[in-house]
C-alpha cells in the first residue's frame, strides 16, 4: 500500500471538516473548508509557520527536562548557539544527544521567534538574550524552569493567534 491508500483505508475526516454525531461530514467554521473562510495573508500564513515551530520545537524541549530540571547541558548549549564558527561545531560535535537535539530545538525556536519580531538577521547576543529569556541556564531552580516554560507558551500564543486575525 502507498500512503495515500493507507490514508484513505483508515477514512481519515479531510483537514477542515469534523464528523457529525450521525457520521456526516461538516465544515470547521472558520477552518479551510469553511466556503466563508477568507484566504490567509501572507502575514497570517507566516505567523501560523512560525507558531508551529515554536510550539514544536517547545515540546521537544520540554521532554528533555526532568523535574524542572534541564537534562541537557546549558552552557555547552550556549556554546554551539553564540560560539565562534569551528568552535560552535567542535561543541555541537562533542555534546550528548540531549544536548544536541535541545541545542537544534532551540536554535529554532528563537529562529522563528525573532525572524516573526524583525525579520532580520539574529547575532549572537539576541541568541544569548533570547536564550535566556525562553530556557534554563544553568544553577536555576525549577520554579524559573517553569517561568521560562510559561514564556515560550506566551510567545507561541501571541503569534499563532495573530495567524488567526483579520488580515
């Protein structure tokens, strides 16, 4: 079977449409197959973009952490994310597969969090701020874990909401 009969076979609800209680389908109000629903501007579709990156790249952070702590190393992060050229690579080369996949999870996280702001490009203090603002560094107790964590919902919320406005 290729992916589109398996698809089909499981009778999967097309995206935008929802089943009744008698089986039926109907449209989502306000979702794609609404015939009301206007197209998404192009601010929209960016915002919806990069919402969806921060929030998964949210999860996967929040998976490496164990009791408010973070299981991945901070510092060898900050390393990999604001080092030199070379030497950011000997980091990223050199740290576990926790720290790794934080370290990636990160990077976009804040990628789609400050290209959303400015559009610009990021340099290394605003990956340092941001990386402050939004995870754990090291020494800091669990109740800061979980401000920080509360900081990246606020942030994704903000902008996945502003993909769903009046363009």
């Amino acid at each position: 079977h290729n992916a589109f009969s398996r698809h089909a076979s499981q009778k999967a609800v097309p995206r935008g449409y929802r089943k009744a209680a008698e089986g039926s389908l109907t449209f989502i109000p306000g979702g794609p197959a609404d015939p009301n629903t206007k197209p998404l501007t192009e601010n929209q579709a960016n915002a919806r973009l990069f919402g969806d990156r921060m929030a998964a790249s949210h999860n996967i952070v929040n998976q490496l952490e164990t009791g408010g702590k973070p299981i991945y190393n901070p510092l060898t992060i900050k390393a990999i994310l604001t080092g030199p050229a070379g030497f950011s690579d000997i980091a990223y080369g050199q740290a576990d597969a926790s720290t790794q996949s934080a370290a990636q999870a990160m990077r976009d996280f804040i990628n789609a969090t400050l290209r959303r702001e400015s559009g610009a490009a990021i340099s290394a203090s605003e990956y340092d701020n941001a990386m402050k603002q939004y995870f754990p560094q090291i020494g800091e107790d669990k109740t800061v874990t979980a401000q920080k964590r509360a900081n990246r919902e606020t942030a994704i919320q903000g902008i996945m909401d502003a993909g769903y406005m009046p363009g």
